[in-house]
C-alpha cells in the first residue's frame, strides 16, 4: 500500500519498489513506474497501486477419480504481474488518494482466476485417472496438468498476469478411504516387524543354543581335562607312593643290615665279654682257690692261739665302734668256758 501523506490540500504519495505507480490526470498520463514520489491534488488526481513482486497463491480444491472417489488437492501457484499498464487496465487497481488503500479486490479476482484455472485442469486429469494411479503419481501429473494449462490459459497474458511455478503439496482421499489403503500397507509392516522380531528372536535363540552348546562344550573339555587330572594325580601319587616304598625298602634293608651288623658285633662282643668275664672268672677263682689254700695251709701251721689271736682281731674288724662296754659276770663266765673248750680240744 502506498504511503500517502497530506498537507494543505496537496497529497504526498511514496511508492515502494515493489508496486508499479500510475498517475493520470485529465485523462493524461503523468507517472508511470515503480519507487515513485511525487505531490498530486487529490480531486484531480486517478491513482493505480500495481503490485510486481512475485505472490504465492495456496489453493486447496476437490476432485473425483475415475473410480468415484474423492481426492483433495493441495497446490501452489507463484506468479507475477509482468504488464502492470494491462493489469491496471483489465483490472482495478486504483487506490484511495487519502489512504492509499485499494477501491476494489484485484488480488482477490486475480486468485479466483488462477484457481479456478488450476483446479479446471487438475479436475480433468484426475477424472481419467483411479484412486490408486493418483495417489503413486497423480501429484507429479496434476502439477504438470496445471503447469500446461496455465500456461495456455488466454486470459492471463491477456491481463499481464505471468505464472513464475506451480507446486502440488498433496493430493489426500477422504479419511475413511486413506485409513483403508493405509491398512494393507499396516499390515504388510506389521507382518514385516513381527518377521523381523520372530528372526531377531530366532536368531536371539540360535546364538543362546551356540551359546549354550559352548558352554556344555566346556564343561565337557573341563571335565576331561579333570579326568586327566585325577588320573595324572592318581599316576602321580602311585609313582610317590612306588618311590616311597622303594625307598622304605631301601631304607629298611639299610636298617636290617646296620641291625644285623650291630648284632653280629654286639654278638661278638658279648661272646668276647663272656670269654673275658670267664677268664676272669677263672683267674679269679683260681686265684681265690690259690689264696684260700695258702691260707689254709698258712693257718695249719700257725698255733691255736695265734689262730685266736687272729680271730679276735678279725672280729674286731668287722665290728662297729664300740664307745663302751659293759660286761656281766655271766658273759665272762660263758667265754672262759668256750675258751677251755677250744684249748682241750
């Protein structure tokens, strides 16, 4: 919209660089262009507002397949005023000398002519085509439909209208039919998932079977290698207790020849103590024998009273040490008769 400013009856218009500006006055031109800025009397002045920049129109319409079924159609059309002088012509862009707002609704008529254009052509491509064939490649066809016949449309070069590009957003059936075709392609991944999960659960089952399988493969190695264990032990332990035996017999020869020559020579040592003892034995006895008879044969030719004398002595000898004695008149009585006895004798 053009920036209109007013002072003392006159009128200030600035225009943007987007709209293209017209000025008559009098029925003559006076501007014509876009980025103008110029003073105008309101009362005289015929004013037009052109927008040139390029304008996005979104439409969205309804179409019937060849199988009777409902579609809706999103799309897109850019264009661009490229004749602002025939559009103005063809059209009513003229603004308000005191706002600078449009009088009409050219941009409404100008979207009413492009849709109902766009959706002409997209209605006659997808009557001749199914449901199925549409929603695989009827955005594609419609966009190219639409494109062609815009382009061949009379009208819009007639009002300086130029189509820049068409864009299909979408092309939807009803709800209930999208859920129908939705459901065999659900079911088709669904069925696609629970095989991939029965697979990743087989899968799952053979690696615990390979798994398990090692493991008992293991178990079966370790209780090999135990049994050649416990025999290596058993071997082992034989071998130990065959050494040790050999070397208790060993040993125990040792200690019966060691026992048998310590009897030998404890024998040989006793018959030789024997003998020495016998020999003492017969020396002693023979020397006693001799001493006996030398001192018989000394006290056969000594007198009877030396022989007393002798005994007294010898008895005296052998007898404890007497301190004192006491002699009773009977036992000197007794003693001088034994004396008599032995000396008559």
């Amino acid at each position: 919209m053009a920036d209109i400013t007013r002072r003392l009856g006159w009128r200030h218009l600035r225009g943007a660089p987007t709209a293209h500006i017209r000025h008559h006055r009098g029925g003559k031109l006076l501007h014509d262009g876009p980025r103008l800025s110029f003073w105008f009397r309101a009362l005289t002045a015929a004013l037009s507002e052109v927008p040139v920049d390029d304008r996005e129109l979104a439409m969205t319409f309804h179409a019937r397949t060849s199988d009777f079924q409902d579609v809706a159609v999103q799309a897109t059309v850019t264009y661009r005023i490229s004749d602002p002088a025939m559009a103005a012509a063809r059209l009513d862009f003229s603004i308000d000398p005191d706002t600078g707002a449009w009088r009409g609704t050219p941009l409404e008529q100008l979207g009413t002519l492009l849709t109902e254009t766009a959706q002409q052509h997209a209605l006659d491509v997808l009557a001749r085509t199914p449901l199925s064939a549409a929603l695989v490649d009827g955005v594609t066809a419609v966009r190219e439909r639409i494109a062609a016949g815009l382009a061949g449309e009379p009208r819009l070069p007639a009002t300086g209208i130029e189509v820049v590009a068409v864009r299909v957003i979408a092309l939807r059936p009803e709800p209930e039919v999208e859920r129908a075709l939705r459901t065999p392609a659900r079911e088709q991944i669904q069925q696609e998932s629970d095989r991939a999960t029965y697979e990743r659960r087989a899968v799952a089952v053979e690696r615990e079977r390979a798994i398990a399988e090692n493991e008992l493969d293991s178990q079966i190695e370790l209780a090999r290698r135990e049994e050649q264990l416990v025999d290596q032990r058993g071997t082992n332990a034989r071998r130990e207790a065959e050494e040790h035996a050999a070397a208790d017999a060993v040993r125990a020869e040792a200690e019966a020849a060691r026992t048998v020559r310590l009897a030998e020579a404890e024998a040989t040592r006793s018959v030789r103590l024997a003998r020495a003892e016998a020999e003492g034995a017969r020396e002693v006895g023979e020397a006693r024998a001799q001493a006996q008879a030398a001192w018989l044969r000394v006290h056969a030719e000594v007198d009877v009273t030396t022989l007393h004398a002798l005994t007294g002595t010898r008895l005296a000898e052998n007898l404890p040490r007497i301190d004192s004695v006491t002699v009773s008149p009977d036992v000197i009585t007794g003693l001088l008769a034994r004396l008599g006895t032995q000396e008559q004798a």
